[in-house]
C-alpha cells in the first residue's frame, strides 16, 4: 500500500512516499507553498499520480503534548485532504522529526556527501516526513509479525 507523508508548513510542505510494499519511505520532494489551498491541490495531484492508497501527516505537537497553531494547520490539512481524496488520513507524533532529519543529514555530510545550506533546507523538511513515514510503517509491519 503506497503512502504519502506529509509534513505541512506554512511556506514547505515536506513529502515522502513509501514503497509499494509499505515497507520503506523515501524522500519525495518539498512543495513551496503560499497558501493552504496550494498545497491540497498539488498534494492531490501527487495522490493520484503516484497510486497513493493512505496519506501519513506529521502532527507537530508542543513538547508538553498540547496542540498550537502548527498541530492545527496540520489537522485541518488532513480533513480536506481526507474529505476531497477519499484517503484514510493518519496523524502521527512528528515533535523530533525535524531534528532526527537533521542528524540524518549531518551524517551524510561527514560521510563525504556535499550538502550547502541551501540544500540542507531544502532537504530538512521532505527527510523530516521521510523520518516520521518510517517509524509509522516500522510500528505497522511489528503490528502484523509480533514476535
């Protein structure tokens, strides 16, 4: 079952998609966004071109676990998205996403990778969906094989 991960901002919309078999997400790309209705358009482009069954959108809670307006951008995203695609819409927990994708990035850049500030940014929050994807996918294979 392919799906979509999405990390919503207010200017970038990080994107990550997973395999076929559900199995691995990998970056998809950054939409730069003005409005919100930008994003749910181009999103629903993607949902269709690429076969997405699920859309995975990371809930960018405070620390202390309450919603602000980032959680809530995210939540109303993921309505209209669930409302004009027809797809299950999943919100999961993304509060370290953004700074796992970083480490993620910092270890390509000491194993030889060269990575510009520019790219680094560009790259942040498409890798932060990637990071947020795979723990969900990770957490739904363990579910079907416990061990």
């Amino acid at each position: 079952m392919r799906t979509l991960g999405i990390d919503p901002g207010s200017r970038r919309v990080g994107l990550s998609l997973s395999d076929a078999a559900g199995k691995l997400a990998t970056p998809y790309g950054v939409l730069h966004v003005r409005f919100d209705s930008q994003a749910v358009e181009q999103i629903l482009k993607i949902i269709e071109t690429e076969a997405v069954q699920r859309l995975v959108i990371g809930l960018a809670l405070n620390m202390d676990g309450t919603r602000g307006a980032a959680a809530q951008g995210a939540l109303d995203l993921g309505r209209e998205l669930a409302a004009r695609s027809g797809k299950p819409v999943i919100f999961v927990d993304e509060r370290l996403s953004t700074f796992q994708a970083e480490r993620n990035l910092v270890d390509r850049k000491r194993s030889g990778e060269k990575i510009t500030r520019k790219q680094k940014k560009a790259r942040l929050d498409a890798q932060a969906a990637v990071v947020f994807l795979q723990e969900y996918l990770d957490a739904k294979l363990a579910a079907l094989n416990p061990r």
